[in-house]
C-alpha cells in the first residue's frame, strides 16, 4: 500500500509533534492546556485523524520549543498543500523568523520597570507589539498578580483574602503611542480576583478606535501602584507571546543596600539561575538594576528577587538619618509613646478569633518589612502595642529565617529558670540605641491558641531572650527598665563596633 506525497508530510508533522511532546515530558492534555488547545485535537492531530493547521504548528513550535523541526515538517506538509491546490506562490518566512504572517502578536521589544517609592511600588511596562496576523487587534490582556509571603502560600492567600488587591489601588493607566502620537486607552476588567487582575486594554478611547490593524506596529504602555502591604519582594515577567527582546529594571533606593538575584524556569528546563548576569549602577541615591534577554521561549518565566540591608544613608544637610527614623517610617511606634506604658488587653478567645489573625496577619507583614530593613541575625519580635494596637499579641522570628514565626496570645510567663545571663538587646521603639539586660535562660510561657485553648511552651537561651522581650512589651515594660542601674545604653553606631552575638 502507498501513501501520497502529502499523506507522508502529515505523519512526519504527526511523528515529530509526539517525539517533541514525550522528550519534554508533557501527556497530551498538558500540551493541549499549555498551547490553548481542547486536548481531543492533540491526540487527533497525532493520531492523523486531523491535518495540523498554521495556528497549531505556530503554537506547538512555540511551547516545546522545538528549535524550528515542528514548523519545518509544519512547512513541508502545507507546501505539498497549496501545490496539490494548485494555488498561488506563497511569500517564504523572513530569514531566522520560524513565525509566519498569520501568526498574531508579536512582542518586539518589552522594557518593564519597577520603581519602590514611599508608599508601595510603581509599575511600568513598555511594549512594541507587531501584528503579525491576518486580523485588526482590537484589545490587549494584561495581568497584575500580587503575592505578599511568595514562600508561604498558605499565608499570603489568606493575607490577600483579608486586603484583597483593588483596581482603585492599581491607578491603571495605559497609553498607545504611534508615530509620535500618545493617546489614552481604555481599559475593561476581565477578571477580579484577591490577589491578581485580568484587564484587557482596549484599542479605543472616548474620542476613536485605533485597532492595530496586520502588518502594523505600536507602542502600548501601561502603569499601576501597589502598596507596600502587598507586594513581596520579587518581580516576575511570564512570556506569553512570542517575544524578540525582554528588559527589566528594578530602581530601589540605595540607601537600603538592595541585593538583588534571579531565577528563570521554562518548559523545558527546572528554576536555575539566570542565563544573563544582572547588572547595577547607581545613579543618586537610586540603585538601579538591569536584565535582559533577547528570543525567551513562549512560556518562559524570569523572576526578580531582592532584599534591604538597610545601611543609613547621608542626608541633605550633611546629617544622617537615624535607625529610629526607619522604624518609624513602617508605623513603628517609637519610645516616648503613652501606649508602650499600658498593658494590652487580653483578646476574649475564640470570640475574637477573627481579630486575633487580623493583628497577627499585620505584625507578620512588618517583620517582612524589617528583614529588608536589617538582617536580624538574632531573631526579631514585634508586638501589637509597637503598631500601635493595644491588644496581647506579638510574634517573635526565630534566628534561623526558615522557622515559622512564633505567635503569642494572651502570655504570660509562669516560670524562669534561676540562672540568667547579661546579652545586649535591641528595641524597634527605640532602635538606636542598644542596652545590656538580665534575661532567665529559660522561661515557661503559658498562651492562648485562637480556639481559646491555653498551652505551656518552654523557651531558652536566645529564644527565651527574645520571647520576654516581647512579653514585656503587652505588660508595658521596655528592657530599660531591667537594665541595673547606672548602666548606660550604648549608641548603635558604637555597639557596631563593639557589639557580637548572644553567646550560650
């Protein structure tokens, strides 16, 4: 039995589709889902039962990235096609472009830019978009995606669920440029959810339309703020569109010493490090960060990480800003305050079980915010009253950064252990200065659970430190006052010198 010219150039486009697809390691839903498609026309197309088409190949090449052997069978077959057809000569692909006319969008260039201001961060992303395709472009999808604790998914979905992200916060505003020419686009919701927005930008405006009409090109540029109380520190671009070249820049304030880092994943490879180095400069009292990559594979994902150090910085007038002064500007209530004298109310649990989380959720967001602030190397704990909530709360960050944080309610301590030691402390509400304190080596500290429940935890040595530190803080104590007297409190400038790590 023989089989046609054509026949052939389908089972090798059918042949080369599932040898791509198995060395990926990607079932044929998957590759259905990845590529937009009902995962019934996969399995036909590889069975034979259906003829590939242009679209199919095009997104097929793109997904498992097949370094242009889908579209070369792809081509074959539909050259044999139109011959049989008897139809017109066909334009060839531009040279090195495996894309041809018909394709849809294009992304040329992509420029993202992430800006950290006072209040939160300041998104802009630039693109120049080419119609590839057959059809006018109407509209444009974007999305905004937020994630507060990116390792704790468990957190941060019910952090977002309580401060759910809003388009009001987003201030979207978007614009299309065109021959020098900038005008505002509109823009409708797709999808509202806790922690992302779906939105489609529309090629219109109160005055006209203007679709991106195949073969043409134009600039879209889009902006959007979140708050600090909702962004983590990482930024991600996912490729979703054949892409030419991709650019971010990350300008944070130098100030904090920013160290930044990145990863990238893609269909065909695990998360690693980036291929391309990130390269700074500063330029006032901006850092400025910058990566790029030119062809990223469709379905690429490259994720910009970072945290403060949080180093002081020259002021204006030849002053420097004060450790203090850091505190204060992320709502620490600093020394001096009549709620830091005042004992907090206990909470009435489970009654106030979904108050309880609330101030839990919030003193577990600022101690994100101090570990881009200072390293901590000890282990940090902050209280309700520090926030200025009065209400027996506080949560105490382990030394070792992969520990839960553990959280207080309603504690009080019921036993310590006779032998004490002398270590220096710290204090948020009065962070520039350090003092030497007598603290048990051990405590047994009795807590609520947020069902009401009463439990004993023994803490010691370092975690005993910290754990009183806090407990002190709800009876409205500071460690001044466990300080012998006559003990002068060292200048954090001066500790720096002479200070080290609590010994046990």
């Amino acid at each position: 039995m023989t089989t046609s010219p054509l026949d052939r150039a389908a089972d090798s486009f059918a042949a080369e589709l599932a040898r791509q697809r198995t060395g990926r390691g990607l079932s044929k839903k998957q590759l259905a889902t990845l590529m937009g498609f009902d995962p019934s026309y996969v399995s036909h197309v590889e069975g034979r039962r259906h003829r590939p088409t242009e679209d199919f190949a095009r997104r097929a090449e793109a997904v498992l990235e097949a370094s242009g052997a889908i579209w070369q069978r792809f081509r074959e077959y539909d050259d044999l096609r139109h011959a049989r057809a008897e139809k017109g000569h066909r334009d060839p692909p531009l040279p090195g472009q495996w894309l041809p006319p018909g394709t849809g969008l294009v992304v040329e260039r992509e420029l993202a830019t992430l800006t950290h201001t006072d209040d939160g961060y300041r998104c802009v992303i630039r693109r120049e978009l080419y119609n590839a395709g057959t059809e006018p472009v109407t509209r444009y999808l974007v999305r905004v995606a937020v994630d507060r604790y990116p390792n704790d998914p468990g957190r941060s979905n019910r952090h977002h669920r309580e401060h759910p992200l809003t388009f009001a916060e987003l201030q979207l505003r978007a614009y299309r440029e065109d021959g020098g020419e900038r005008e505002a686009m509109h823009w409708r919701a797709k999808h509202d959810r806790d922690a992302f927005k779906e939105i489609w930008l529309l090629f219109e405006n109160a005055e006209r339309r203007f679709p991106l009409y195949p073969g043409d090109r134009a600039t879209i540029e889009y902006a959007y703020h979140v708050g600090q109380d909702k962004w983590g520190p990482w930024f991600q671009r996912a490729v979703r569109l054949p892409t030419r070249h991709l650019a971010v820049r990350l300008d944070l304030p130098a100030g904090l010493d920013p160290q930044v880092w990145g990863v990238e994943t893609s269909l065909s490879a695990e998360e690693g490090p980036l291929r391309t180095a990130v390269i700074r400069h500063d330029a006032g009292d901006r850092a400025l960060f910058d990566w790029a990559t030119d062809d990223p594979p469709l379905n690429a994902r490259y994720r910009m990480q970072w945290r403060f150090r949080g180093r002081p910085e020259p002021e204006p007038d030849g002053g420097r800003i004060r450790p203090s002064d850091r505190m204060r500007g992320i709502g620490i209530v600093q020394r001096g305050a009549d709620l830091l004298r005042q004992p907090a109310r206990p909470f009435d649990l489970p009654r106030d079980e979904q108050v309880a989380r609330s101030v839990v959720d919030r003193l577990c967001s600022v101690l994100v915010r101090l570990d881009e602030l200072h390293p901590f190397s000890k282990g940090v704990g902050i209280a309700a009253p520090q926030l200025g909530i009065g209400l027996a709360a506080a949560v105490v960050r382990p030394p070792d950064r992969t520990a839960e944080p553990v959280v207080l309610l309603n504690p009080r301590v019921v036993d310590a252990a006779p032998d004490a030691d002398e270590q220096y402390e710290g204090c948020l509400s009065f962070f520039d200065h350090r003092g030497l304190v007598p603290r048990s080596l051990r405590i047994d500290v009795e807590h609520a659970q947020y069902d009401g429940s009463r439990i004993i935890t023994s803490y010691e040595f370092g975690m005993a430190r910290l754990v009183a530190h806090e407990i002190d803080h709800l009876e409205g104590r500071l460690y001044v006052d466990r300080m012998a007297p006559g003990v002068p409190l060292v200048p954090v400038e001066e500790y720096r010198e002479t200070g080290h790590p609590w010994r046990y």
